[in-house]
C-alpha cells in the first residue's frame, strides 16, 4: 500500500473489482508492535451482510487486509 496518511483514508469509499460499493473507512487496524497497517476497518454499506463476505470483522467493522488493495484514488479500488 502507498504512503497516506490514515486522515486522508477515513471517509473513502472502498469498491470491489466491479465498482460496487462495499462501504467506508472508517479507521486503519495496526499492528501495535511493528506499526504496520494490516487493513481497513469498513463500515459496510446498507444492506450487506458481512458473514457473505471473505474477510473477518472486528466489532462492528470489517477488516479487508492491505494486500487486497489493487488501487486507491478517489475511492480506494479492491482486487476482487
């Protein structure tokens, strides 16, 4: 992933390979002794059920880990 500064990720739209909407960042999950970022915490969009979905969830959010980020512009792009 990029160097971004985790205020310039909250509030982006995620999308799949498809462009559908998954949901929005909502903060970054870190691992707290090496400091890299593992994934994204989402706030998934109305209607999706997260147990459907191939990633795990943390509270409330989902975690997409970084490795499935293909791309990040205005919204930030999934590889599947």
């Amino acid at each position: 992933m990029p160097a971004a500064f985790s205020t310039e990720l909250t509030g982006r739209r995620v999308v799949d390979s498809r462009g559908d909407l998954l949901g929005t960042v909502v903060d970054l999950f870190i691992d707290d002794v090496t400091g890299s970022v593992l994934g994204l915490l989402l706030e998934l969009d109305a209607g999706l059920d997260p147990k459907l979905l191939p990633w795990s969830t943390f509270g409330e959010h989902l975690v997409v880990p970084t490795e499935e980020v293909a791309s990040i512009d205005e919204d930030i792009h999934l590889t599947r």
